[in-house]
C-alpha cells in the first residue's frame, strides 16, 4: 500500500473520531498495527495531522470565536470567563504532557493498552450517563474556574491513548454537573490549545527526522481530517442530543473486545 494512500485512511480515522468519545489517538494506533504499517514511523504522523480537525471546529464554530474575541476587545465578562475557562483547563495538559512526553510516546506504540482502554472507557462513559446529575449552566462562560481545572486535570487522564480526551473532558464535565451539551463543545474548544500544544511539540522534537515528503503526507492527512471532522461533529451534535452518548460507549466495547481478539490471533 502506498504511502500517500495510507495518510488518507489515517487522516479520515482521525477527522471521524477527533471530537468523538472514542479516542483518534487509540484508533489511529489500532489502524496503524491491525494494518501491519510501521507504527513507529506513523507515530508522529498521527499527532501532527490533528491541526486538520481542529480547523473543523475553527470553522464551524467561526461566529462563537468572532463573538468572543469581539466581547474580549470589549471586556465583556462572559467573553473573559471563556476564555479564562479554557486556559485553566489547559494548564494541566502541558504541565504533564512536558514532564512525560516519552513516557506517553512509547504507550503509543502499545495497540493492547489501547483495546483495554476502549473497554474500560466505554464502561465508564454509561456509569456517567447514568448516574450524573447535570444542570444547564448557561454555556461555557458559565462553567466555574474550579469545575475548568477539574475538566483539565480529567482531560489528563487521555495521555493513556485509546481512553480518549473527548470521553474524558465530556464525562468529567458532566460528572462535575455541567450539561451535556456544554460539556461536549467545552470539549471541542479545550481540543485547540490541547492538541495545537501536541502536535507543535512532536513536530519539535522530531524535526530532523522530518523529511519534506513527510511534510506532503502530513498535508494530506491534515486536509483529509478536516473536510471529514466537519460532517462527523455536526452529525455527533445531533446523535447525542437525541440518544446521549450511549451509542458510543457500546461501540468502544464492542471495538475493544474486537481489537483484543485481532491482536491475539495476529
């Protein structure tokens, strides 16, 4: 299979399951070796295509971003608390991602710790719908500066790739009582300094390894990812505002368990 058209199955993988409860990064590890490619070499590949989804959101949310920046010139209250919220929620990420960055590296050559984190997230997403108490706090600007650094510190917890930052800063948020459809776009908008601060350090740190055809697969994918994100969060708005997000924790179990059977009969 040739390279280019390898970055494009990766680079659809990673624009249907970016903003999903389902882990981009898991998948992409999973498609990486289910598919027999080197993931070593892939490794950086995966992370550095991730600027193509979060466009999507840049994109689909562009009046939200206009009104906050409009309200921030203005020093409107609502627009700092937004703001304010998402950098307190960011801080931890780059604390911990700085401090284990190979630490986190070599999980992402380990396809078995990514099926078993399926299973157990997906467990996990159906005792929060479940069990948490949520109330409409208004939008983001209406989550609290505590209930942001507890979103933060949860997101963390999706350094473990195949647990998911989405499933992680949804499920925490909602845990925490904000309402699900705030917890989903706080999610969204903590993805751009999240995974903008991931893919600059990668491309960072592995710059002389980089080569210029590197650079054109990493384009292809990045593109791929953005035209692809903007149908699957639209469509994922829709799914769970009408059935929660259910259907996502069943899928991950189901993908999990799948994925164990593959790697073991490999």
């Amino acid at each position: 299979m040739s390279d280019l058209l390898i970055a494009i199955i990766l680079g659809i993988v990673e624009g249907v399951t970016e903003f999903l409860p389902v882990s981009s990064t898991g998948h992409l590890v999973l498609a990486t070796e289910l598919l027999g490619y080197d993931p070593q070499r892939w490794a950086v590949f995966n992370i550095a295509i991730q600027p193509g989804a979060i466009l999507a959101i840049v994109v689909l949310y562009w009046r939200t971003f206009m009104a906050v920046l409009s309200g921030l010139l203005r020093g409107e209250p609502g627009a700092v608390a937004f703001v304010r919220n998402l950098l307190i929620a960011f801080i931890p990420a780059v604390v911990l991602g700085l401090a284990f960055n190979d630490q986190i590296e070599a999980l992402l050559e380990n396809a078995v710790v990514v099926a078993w984190a399926l299973i157990i997230g997906g467990v996990a997403i159906l005792i929060v719908e479940k069990l948490a108490k949520t109330s409409n706090v208004g939008g983001i600007s209406g989550v609290s500066a505590m209930q942001s650094a507890k979103i933060g510190l949860v997101q963390c917890i999706a350094m473990i790739p195949g647990v998911s930052r989405s499933g992680a800063t949804i499920m925490g948020a909602m845990s925490f009582g904000i309402d699900r459809r705030t917890a989903a776009e706080f999610s969204f908008f903590l993805a751009l300094p999240t995974l903008t601060g991931a893919t600059v350090l990668q491309l960072v740190k592995h710059r002389d390894a980089i080569t210029t055809g590197d650079l054109q697969l990493i384009g292809v994918g990045a593109f791929v990812s953005f035209i692809v994100a903007l149908a699957v969060v639209k469509a994922f708005m829709a799914v769970v505002t009408k059935h929660g997000f259910a259907p996502f924790a069943w899928y991950r179990i189901i993908a999990g368990a799948a994925a164990l059977v593959m790697l073991s009969v490999r």
